[in-house]
C-alpha cells in the first residue's frame, strides 16, 4: 500500500485495547506498532489508518 486509508471491521466483541496493527513489521509481529482510530458511524464501526504506506499486519 501507498499513502493509503487502511479500515479494520472487527467482530463485535473486539475492543481498541485488544487490536494490534503494525507497519513494515517482520515475523514475529510485534514491532512497528502504530496509531489507528475508532469511528462509529449509526451502527458501523471500525478502526482506520490514514496515510499508510507499506505493509500492515492486524490481530485481536
């Protein structure tokens, strides 16, 4: 991805606290964290990125 918004639509259950997402991250995924924000839109939600280059990895 190239300064691209990235949207994360999670289960139901999952929280802000529980998501990771990473940027240019190797194996074992837990470097290169980075800020994402909530929205709540009505009764859509998700987790987004703005600006993103690279390659992104997520978990909950």
């Amino acid at each position: 991805m190239k300064n691209g918004s990235l949207r994360i639509y999670p289960s139901d259950g999952v929280t802000a606290e529980e998501l990771n997402v990473y940027l240019n991250s190797r194996y074992p995924w837990n470097t290169g964290e980075i800020p994402f924000t909530e929205v709540k839109n009505g009764n859509e939600r998700y987790f987004e990125i703005k600006d993103v280059s690279g390659t992104v990895a997520f978990s909950w």
